[in-house]
C-alpha cells in the first residue's frame, strides 16, 4: 500500500525505550496543547500523513491522535532542538480541544499559591465521546 | 538556612528516575523555548526562587539556568498537564536566548522535506559565554 522511502529522521535521538517527546503547539496563538511520545514509526507516520501520531506508552501501540474523538491534529510544522532529543509540532487542533478531559489543552491547571487551580472549562464532554 | 515548608507538590507524577519535563515558553509571545527536565528539588528550589531550576540529566546535578551565561528564566506561571506529568512554566528569558547554541530557542531546525533548515540565528557567541 506504501511504497514510498521512508522519512529520514537522522539527527532526530530517541531514547532508551525508542521515544522521543513531542510538545503539541496551536499553529496559531502558541498555546502548548499537550505533551506525548513518538517512536520512529509514529513520527514518520506523522510526517507521511500530516497528522500527529503518537505512541501511547500506557497503551503499548499507535495512538492516532482523534481516532476516537475525531479531534486530529493536522501537522503545520516540526522542529527539532539542539540537542535532537525534543520535538515540537506546530498543528492545527480539529474540534478545538487537544486534552481527553475535554480541555482545549492538557495544561488547565495553573499554579496558585500552595496549590492548583484549573483555568479553563471542558469544551466537551469526555463521557460522551470516549464510549467504552 | 531556609526554615520554609517545602513546597507542595502533591499530583505531579515523577517518573522512575524521579524527574518530571518541563516545558518553558515565553510568557509573552508563546515561543517554546526549551524543554528540560526537574527533580523534587528543583521544582521546589524554582518554586522558592522564582527562577527556573533544572535537573541535568547530563551532568547529574542541578542545573540553575543561567548560571555560567547569566540568561536566568523567571518563572511567570507554572502549569502541570492532566496527568501531572509534565509541566510547563511560563518564562521571562533574561538575555533573550534560552538555548546554550546561542539561538533565542532550542528548536531552531524545523523540518523542511526530507532534512532541516535552521530557521533563526544565535543572539550570543557560545564560545564567549561559557568558559572552560
């Protein structure tokens, strides 16, 4: 079904387990939506595709970002740091919300004094998009 | 010394090695800058001071940003994602330039094709800023 070359991810250093962190970025205004893990095999299927996928360390398999919620990232840009072992990915949020909580990013809780406080509302409800 | 409380960290989750990444991005425009990682310790210490403080996996001992280049980080707001397993603080970057390379931000490379171009330019000579 595929039989282009594979994606040339030299320079690009995965860890012991073979995963290297991507930062999930809105394309637009910066907000850092999430944080997850690539292997060598989701982050070419993220740059073949144009679709972030991850690798759902819990899961132990592909975690196609959306697969059930629908809400996809579409890749707009990527970028490696200096030292190859972090990833960002610039990307447009399909359904606006990134986090499985239904919060539009993972981080909606905000140090505050000695404890947290959550800064944002759900933009959807989680019961009703994640059927068991 | 210090006859404070230690500050409360309960709900984040450090892993197996005891640190937890933490993303630092320009409060005022959003730029990732970096990603590093933190122990108790340094979480606490950054808490306490006010100013980022890391765990160098390399070196195996904290890391005060800025230390030896003087580009200290204030921590302008902390947030720990859904899990509690990673973070990101929001950072005023003294001299403008996160990155040891000299470059604003560690992710200067963004992909481009099949390889990487190098999308910025360094604001310092690292050879001048740190010593041997």
């Amino acid at each position: 079904m595929n039989d282009k070359t594979p994606p040339d991810l030299t320079g690009i250093k995965f860890d012991a387990d073979g995963l290297v962190p991507a930062i999930a970025q809105d394309h637009k205004d910066g907000t850092v939506l999430m944080m997850a893990y690539m292997n060598k095999e989701s982050l070419g299927l993220t740059l073949e595709s144009g679709r972030a996928v991850y690798w759902s360390r819990s899961r132990k398999k592909l975690w196609r970002k959306g697969e059930e919620s629908g809400n996809v990232q579409l890749v707009k840009a990527l970028y490696q740091d200096c030292d190859g072992d972090t990833l960002v990915i610039k990307v447009e949020q399909i359904g606006d919300a990134a986090c499985h909580t239904g919060h539009r990013s993972c981080f909606y809780r905000e140090r505050d004094g000695a404890g947290w406080k959550v800064i944002s509302r759900p933009l959807f409800d989680p019961s009703a998009v994640y059927k068991k």
